[in-house]
C-alpha cells in the first residue's frame, strides 16, 4: 500500500476537463501536495494510506476557483461609495481616499481581509492589480494562497510611485524577492489603456517579451473609454493596443464589456483572455458583457470579482450565476451557459488565462491539489437531482466547508484555519474610522 | 413601566415607510405580537419592562421579506429539470412529474421544505399559487408564517380537480375552512391567460368582485404568450384582461416580462400591481423585465421567487440584488434602483400588492411584528460604512440571525425554532428517490 497525505471521498466530483460528467463515489488521492491520483472510493483504501481521510458523503468536490481580476487590497473600501457611475466612483471617492491612506499597511490589511473572504468563498487562486504588491505578497505567503500578483503601473504619480520607471523599478524589486515562492508567480500590470501612454506600453511589452511576463490590464470597460479612445487616436483601445503589439496570448483583459465586432475578432485572432466581471460592471452601470459574442469568437473566458469597492462581493459562485443567468436573459435562451460551462470559466478559463493551466485550474493528475468542498445536504440545496445544478442555483458560498490549496486544508468543516477572523475584523474596523473621516 | 414582549434593540433599522433613513441605535418595542413603538435604545428600559430582550449590536433590522410570487409545494422538484426553456421545462417535464406526484401529502411536504428555506432567508409572508392550498395551509398555520394562499384554478384537469367549477368548489372549500386564522389569506388564482377561458375568466371575476378577493395569476411572462394571444384573440393577454374586466388593483401580475407601452398604460391606469421574478425569467430564457419601464408609470412592483423548480432558490435577497444590478447594467445607470427602494420593493409593495399593507410590509406603529434582523460584523460585510449597503451587496442570506412573525420568533441565531430540519430533510430524500423514477 503505498503511503499518501490524503484520501478525500466525496459524493460527486466535476473535474473541470473536457466534458460535463459528474464522476460518482470517487476519491482524490493528494500527496506531496499535488493530486496523485482519482480512484472509485471502493478501491481506494485497497491502493493507499493516508494521513488524512476524509468521508464527504453529502459533498461536490470542484476545483478551486481562480479570481482574475481582483484589487485585493481594496476591499477596506467596500461600501465606501455605491450606487454612482464608474467615473464619479474613481475621481471623486476612490482615488482621493485611495490618496490619503494606501501605505503598505493598508494593503497588507486589505489584502488580509479580502483573502479571508475569497478563501471562505471557495477561491484558490487570485490575479491581482494594485500598489504595493510586496505587501500582498506577504498575506499571500503567510496564508499559503496561490496569486498572480501584478507589478502595477499609471503615467501619474500616486502614494506607491512618481512615473512609469518609478512603478517598474518598484515592482522589479518585489518580482525579484518573490520569484522563488511556490505559490507567486507575477506579471506586469498597467492599469488601462486611459491612464497609460503609448510610450510606456512600448516600455512594458518590451518588458514582457524580455522576461516572458503576461499582462494584466483593464480594457474596455465603459462606452465612454471606448469614445475617448476613438476622440484621442481615432482608434479604440482594442485597435491601439493591437498597433502597440500589447494583444497577444499572454494579456489579460478585464472587463470587455463594450466590444465591437472587429475589435472582437482581434482579440479572437491574438489569443487574448477576456476577463468578465458582470457583478462590478451592472452596479458601476459601465453595461453588460456579451458573453456570446466573446464564445462564439472561440475567445478563452475566465471570470473575476474586480474590487470589493465596486462589486461589493469576492464571491466566485456569485459571478458565475449572475453571468449564467443574465446571458440567458438577454439571449433568450435557457440552455446557453450551463453549469458546467460556467464552472470551467472560474476554474480552468481562469487557470488558462493566468497561463497557469499546467499547475491548477483541474482536479487532473499531477496538477497541485487545489479543490473545495461544497455541503449539497442542506434545506436549500435539497433534493439534489443534479449535483451541478444544486451547487450553480440553489447553494451559496456558505455551503462551502472545506478549501485546500497546494494540498493544504485552508477551511475546514466552514472554518478558516488559517486566519484569525476576530483579530482581522477589530483591524478592519480601526481602518474604517480612520477612512471615514474624510 | 409599561410591560412589553419583546424589546430588540440593534444597531441600526430601516423602516421600509418613505425616505431612505436609517434609525440608528433605536429599539422596537413589540407587545400583544404587534410592533408597539419605535425609540431611542437611550430610553427604552426606562419607559418599558420586557419579557424578551435582544441586544444586537452588529445587527440591521427590516421587515420581513413578502414574497409575492411563489408555487411553495414545487420545491420537491428543485432542479429536477434546468436549462430548458418554459415551454418544454412545462409540456416535458414539470407537468408530466406532477401528474405522477402531486397530493395533499406532495403539496404538504413540499410546502414545509419551502417555508424553511424561506425562513431562513427572511422571508415572513408568501403569496402562492399551487393545488391542494389545505396541505399548504395546515403547515403555514403549524409553523407561523405569513400566506396569501391562492385558490388555483385551470381549465384542465389534474389531480387536484377536473374542470374550472371543481377548483373553484374545492377552493372555497378551503376558503371557508381557513378564513378565521389571523395569519392566512386567500385570493383567487386563476394559473394564466394561456391556461384559462374567456368563459372561466368571467365566473373569476364575479367571485373577485362579490367576495372582494384579489387575484393573482401569470401574465406576459413569455413572448410566445403575448404572440400566442394575438393570433389567437388579435389582442394581447393584458388587453385581453381589460376586456374582460380582471384589471384592477386587487389584481396581482406575476412576471410582467414582455409588456408594450400600450399595455404598461393599462397596468397603470387600473393600479394592477406587477410582481417580478428576474431569477425565474432569466434562468427559462423568458426575458428580463423592464424596471424601468414599469416604474416610470408609477406601478406598485413587487418581487417573487417563483417555485424552486425554476429559480432555484426562494431567496429574496438575491432576487433584489439580480434586479438591482441587472437593471443598473442594462439601463447603464448606477444610481438606479438603490439599496433602500429595492428593499420597499420585497417589503412594503408586496404587502400593498397582497392588499395586507395595514398589517405588515414596514416597520410602523400598530403594523404585526413581521421582521428580521441581519448580522453585518462578518468578513464578507465589513467594513460597514452604510448598512443598507453592504446588506445588499455583500451580505448573503446566510447571515439572517434572527426572524420574527407576528411577534413570534422563529429563527433564532440562525436556527429555525419553528420546524426540524433534520426531518424535513429526510422526507425530502423520500421525496426524491420517487420522483426520480419517472
């Protein structure tokens, strides 16, 4: 019998490969962190013995899902401002506040809070953009989560840096202090294609051929970006990043909710990954993405949260039932986006996009451990007929009980354990008098 | 000092009346199951002595959730057939299994499920539309909810009765058996304009009127609806109802999908309430109701979940969140449908639409006490700049601790101390393993 960390039984697992089977009474064997193996649980303790056992008899085990587009640290500012349009939203509340008080603490902190959140949520995996990544990188490594964490980069100064150079310079320090962990990996992030110049895009797809880094940018988020943009250079976004060399398999484009036909089919041709975030985009009013459009162009979709300042929410089962249901609205077509579908984009899309694919994003063989756990026997979740369909309508995040990352058990029975709640909500609160002051 | 029942003194309370303010530290005095008077928490131990004292300092108070719109007995077949459209989920699947199953004891069983996921999520009164409303009722009466129960009515035959004058017979029946119980209702409830004759519509609406009952029933859920009824009556199914005198403001539209303006004017000119279901509608492919449209002709909407074999869940803060949301990204509009409008739409507009406004809906003197209060000191909802905000956004059902109906408490900390949930869960599996052999 050959000696494993663990054994994990679940009533149905969804694999997130090719296909929509569910399989049923098989188990997940994890060892050295990384999944070794998947056999019917009848065989299994036959084949292995584990440290750790676990009988989840009423539980789908998924793999973990990967947020890509997040602000991590942001999410001190949740609830600050609601309900106002995208511009208002940045130049007149989050950018002032954002002024006054991010410091390498306040990310730190956020960064805290927000992956408590995301954990307890069921995410393994987070692509992030802000100042300070350092910071993030810290709770990361402390809490043993699995990030993508983007060197951060605007033509203006803020409390991070003074210019492009400034935040390029910063941001080689932090990837070159991090570049051996297991569980970072980073890429390069201007912010959008409104806040940054022609000349620093040159700069930064220099960079990212040179180092082989990815590029995580928002892009075509609002119609107004798009009009400035055709105003400015009588282009849009898509078309000048094109003529800049920006497109290609390696960028992450957030949002695309405002895409022409052509400038999808440039995205299409240069293996971009569109990034939705529907939640962030219906409450800032920005629109809705067309997920058909992006589909049907054979684009790669994953889904993010954005920040907790604009969705209010880092809730991954959330974003896919929003996305699920509105494209089914708006398209008039109750079989479009099934559960499967859905969960492949905030697992394995996501995994694609962060050019992580051959490490997570699947519960395959020789891929790291990184899974959850959802309890289906509850009031609201029951009768289950379907395990995907439970999970996608009728369960929410709270039905999530265990996370493991990198094989580590990060929530069990619905608890962390691997953060303090109490100590990160009194830190919460001493940061929300202090921003509510001004 | 005046003796009281029950003084819940939280941080904060939104009354749901006119305006958006939110009290903050003030207490609710509730006596003889009524709320009794609202005050300073400063002064309430000096002017009342309580049996029952709750000091929920992380707590918002709300009246109880109205769900205006549910088939509560359907949540026996919770995804038993998703991502089809209506017309096939209906013909192929919905209907064939309840002529397999449904009974007194299906409805019963089926309706005790769905009162305590409805509980638990807040809700205190429903508005439901099935066969068999004695099995309904006889579990509302046990439990202590809230219900405007329907007395359905279709041209067909199905288990419950043969022909129009049989439900209508039955249903009085049930009428008469249930009209003293101070917390049930009745209404007439003819299924939709598809599903009833001119004929029918006629004998329902003498009743309505001699009996002063309200009506609830489909209408323009579907775009074949509306197509259908042009070829078959050359009008549409809400002109159709004009003519035949069912619009009125006792009369409560479930869906409004796939209005005109024409007939959006008719809705208005004759008060008819509009109760929307956009988690039902989206999920069948129906379409997505036009807010906006219905609120700029002054129209009382309500919200519903429609039945757990569509929704999934009959979760009312999801539904508020899906039609906030959506109609902010559709209309491209932030600050459109804020957090305290959306929460009058699932509180006191459903009360006004069931015409049960003098007794519930809000939190005002002399009104039943019919509320709930909602933990925000979470790592998903803090910070907590505005409550009514990070209720809406980030807070999730699972965070409903306490719930009470007429006074009485029936979810304590987050426990249901009305119904057991174990056994409902175990009649539910029964349930299922019977249906599924279809």
């Amino acid at each position: 019998m050959e000696k494993v960390e663990k054994i994990i039984s679940p009533s149905w697992i969804f694999l997130a490969e090719e296909g929509d089977e569910v399989l049923k009474d098989h188990s997940i064997v994890v060892s050295g962190g990384a999944i070794h193996d998947v056999v019917p649980t009848s065989d299994v303790f036959q084949l292995y013995e584990a440290s750790e056992a676990y009988q989840l008899s009423n539980h789908l085990i998924l793999p973990g899902f990967i947020n890509a587009h997040s602000h991590s640290a942001m999410s001190l500012l949740k609830g600050y401002a609601d309900d106002l349009p995208l511009n208002t939203w940045l130049n007149d509340h989050i950018w002032p506040a954002e002024n006054q008080h991010v410091s390498f603490d306040f990310v730190k902190d956020g960064s805290t809070l927000a992956i408590a959140e995301m954990i307890k949520g069921g995410t393994t995996t987070f692509n992030d953009m802000y100042f300070f990544p350092e910071a993030t990188a810290e709770v990361v490594s402390k809490v043993g989560i699995r990030a993508n964490i983007g060197l951060g980069v605007l033509d203006f100064p803020t409390n991070y840096a003074n210019d492009p150079e400034d935040y390029l310079t910063k941001g080689f320090a932090f990837r070159d202090q991090w570049r051996d962990h297991k569980l970072i990996t980073t890429c390069l992030a201007p912010h959008a294609p409104y806040t940054i110049s022609n000349k620093t895009f040159e700069l930064i797809n220099t960079y990212a051929e040179q180092l082989d880094l990815g590029i995580h940018m928002h892009l075509h988020e609002t119609r107004s970006e798009v009009e400035d943009s055709i105003k400015a250079f009588g282009i849009t976004p898509i078309q000048r990043m094109q003529d800049l060399g920006v497109l290609g398999p390696k960028l992450m484009a957030a949002h695309c909710v405002h895409v022409s036909e052509a400038d999808a089919k440039l995205l299409s041709v240069n293996g971009v990954s569109a990034i939705c975030n529907i939640s962030s985009n219906m409450k800032l009013g920005s629109g809705i993405p067309d997920i058909n459009q992006l589909l049907q162009r054979g684009i790669n979709v994953a889904l993010g949260t954005d920040s907790s300042a604009s969705n209010n929410a880092l809730d991954m089962m959330r974003e896919m039932r929003a996305l699920g249901l509105v494209s089914k609205g708006l398209n008039m077509r109750s079989e479009f986006l099934k559960p499967a579908e859905l969960i492949r984009m905030a697992t394995i899309n996501g995994a694609k996009a962060l050019g992580l694919d051959e490490l997570t994003g699947s519960i395959s063989k020789g891929k790291r451990a990184d899974m959850i756990a959802i309890n289906l026997d509850t009031i609201e979740s029951q009768p289950c007929y379907e395990p995907l369909s439970s999970f996608m309508y009728s369960a929410d995040r709270s039905s999530i009980e265990y996370v493991w990352i990198d094989g580590n058990t990060k929530l069990k029975q619905g608890q962390l354990v691997c953060l303090d709640e109490e100590d990160i909500l009194q830190r919460t609160k001493i940061w929300q008098t202090k921003i509510k002051r001004i």
